[in-house]
C-alpha cells in the first residue's frame, strides 16, 4: 500500500511538473515577425496584460511649425496577470514598474505595424535602465504584442485645438525577458 501511494504521488509531482503547475504558470515566447524577436540568450520571464490609454496632443509639427498633428506623448496603463491580479503599471519613459516597486524603462528596437492596421504597432524595446531589487529588476528586454486600438486620433489637429490632448483607449501583451539563467 505503501509503494502505491509513494507512486501515486511520484506520478502526480511528474505530472505538475511538466504542466508548469509546480512553480506558477509558464509564460512561452509569443509567434512575432523576426525581427521582434529579443536577442538570443535571453528568456521570457513575465506575460503583463495592460488596459489604459495611449495620450496624444495636437501640437505644431518639428520641421513645419505652421502644420499639425497628434504627436505622441505617453501611455497610461494598468498591467495585470492572467488572473486579472494587478502586477503594476506602465507610463512615460516608457517605464513598466511592478507592484514590488521595482521598474524598467525601455528603448525601441524595432516595430511591425502588426495585423491590426487599427492598433498601434507591436514593439522590441531594450532595457535602457531598471531599478529596485524585484521581479522586473533583471529585465533585458520587452516586447508589446496583441494590440488593440491605440493609434492616434483621426479628428483634425490644426492651430484651433493646439494643445489639445486626446486618451485613446488600448489594450496590449507585454513580454518580458531576462538572460538565461
């Protein structure tokens, strides 16, 4: 009786085991266009689900300061795991921080405009810095995937509503990833 239950329990551990069970659910690579993918040597660590804007201001273009457009000025989210569990934060910089307090701001790499010609463009973004001591204290890179809406306005931007500031609603995946240990 003994060496049944030792067995069943055995059989039971192997099977948690290779479910990812055991240690909290496994986060697997997303399917991107080449060039999204993080260098090699690195592992995705976090799957983050953010729900929040993307915030543009008509402003006076650059190189013509007498046209206009939406430029872009931050995103503004909330980052949840699969649960719906509040993980952290994203916003200017831009800068994903956790819930432990630890952050890292992130420097494009590369872009696709994604599937979705109505959603802003899936990213490859290095970690430029991180800060504290917690889950996202290692992060080597980041990607943004699964988009949903996002871009910027279509009303006109002209010298009548300069300055105005318009909160397009999104969603995304961000993936998280770190040097393989």
């Amino acid at each position: 009786m003994r060496s049944n239950l030792l067995f069943t329990g055995v059989q039971i551990a192997v099977l948690l085991s290779a479910s990812g069970c055991a240690s909290g659910p496994v986060v697997t690579r997303p399917e991107v266009p080449a060039n999204l993918r993080p260098p090699a040597g690195q592992v995705v660590f976090l799957e983050a689900f953010a729900t929040g804007v993307q915030i543009y201001e008509c402003a006076s273009k650059s190189d013509q300061p007498s046209s206009y457009e939406w430029a872009f000025r931050a995103p503004e989210a909330a980052l949840a795991d699969r649960s719906g569990r509040s993980i952290g934060k994203h916003y200017a910089g831009p800068t994903w921080e956790s819930t432990d307090g630890s952050a890292v701001v992130g420097e494009v790499k590369a872009r696709d405009p994604g599937p979705t010609p109505s959603a802003i463009p899936w990213l490859l973004l290095s970690a430029k810095s991180t800060t504290g001591t917690g889950v996202l204290s290692k992060t080597t890179s980041v990607q943004r995937v699964q988009t949903v809406g996002g871009v910027a306005p279509t009303e006109p931007c002209a010298a009548a509503n300069a300055e105005q500031v318009a909160r397009v609603p999104y969603t995304a995946t961000y993936y998280f990833y770190r040097a393989a240990q």
